[in-house]
C-alpha cells in the first residue's frame, strides 16, 4: 500500500466517524451517495488488485477464502456498530440518529482488522496489491449494512 493510499484511507474513515458522531436525520441522503462511490472505487480496485496478481500465478483457495472473510468481517462490524448508534424520534417528529464512542472504537478496531486481513491476503499472493485493493470495497460493505440495520431499527421507532 504506497502512502497516498494510506493518507485517502485515513481521509475517509476520518470524515465517516466525524459524521457518524453527528445528530443527523436517518433517512438523509448524502449517505447512498457515499456508498455508491465507496461500491464503484472498491469494485474497480478489487479487480485491478485481482489484476495484480493472476498476471503472477493463479489465485489459491487460500487467498479466495480470506477476501470472502474479509467482506464477511465487514458485514459483522456493521451489524455490532448498528447497535451503538442510538435513534429517536426528535419533538418535531424526524427521525434521527447518532453515534457512541463505543461506534468510534468499533471503527478503529474495524479498520485494524481489515489491515491485517490485508496482510495475511498478501502474504498469501506473494505478489501483488489484493489485501490493499479491498479497503474501499470493505468500507462499503461495512457501512450499507451499519445503515440498513439504523434504518431499519429506525422504522421501528416510527
């Protein structure tokens, strides 16, 4: 992962914890619009970081089955963060949500994961740039299942 990587990873994951630790409405929709650029930039990186390596040798089982834990871990880091953002109803009736420090933990930890699933991914090429390729994917992943849950829970409190 060179450093401008690093620096646009960090970037992002820094402008998600700030706005999910703001009072926002639940059904805003700057939200699908971030998950669509996260989609598109991880499934375009994810093939160029496949590209990296079957130009080397094939991709082992090995290497498959980590990037499907990956994405799984993802999903399961959604889903336990979903529960630490609280949801109410305000006086005016909207909906709205925001995030615990235990949200902002769980994203570090998330994101600590992810670098060393994006490792052992790498480790397991030998070549190549596949576990760094899935961190916007892992992103996206992450967060549409955070959000589905929120909204969700959400439609509960209406």
């Amino acid at each position: 992962m060179n450093n401008a990587s690093i620096v646009i990873g960090i970037v992002i994951v820094a402008l998600v914890i700030r706005r999910q630790l703001r009072t926002r409405p639940v059904h805003g929709k700057g939200g699908v619009v971030l998950l669509g650029i996260l989609g598109l930039l991880g499934v375009l990186a994810l093939v160029f970081g496949v590209a990296s390596v079957v130009k080397e040798h094939p991709l082992g089982g090995a290497t498959i089955a980590l990037v499907a834990v990956c994405f799984l871990v993802a999903a399961g880091f959604g889903v336990v963060r979903a529960r630490t953002v609280k949801v109410w109803r305000a006086p005016e009736g909207q909906l709205l949500r925001k995030g615990a420090p235990a949200t902002t933990a769980l994203w570090i930890v998330s994101i600590a994961v992810h670098v060393g699933l994006d490792k052992w991914i790498d480790h397991t090429t030998r070549t190549g740039l596949l576990g760094a390729s899935t961190v916007y994917l892992y992103l996206a992943v992450t967060l549409t299942v955070q959000d589905f849950l929120v909204r969700r829970r959400a439609a509960s409190v209406a």
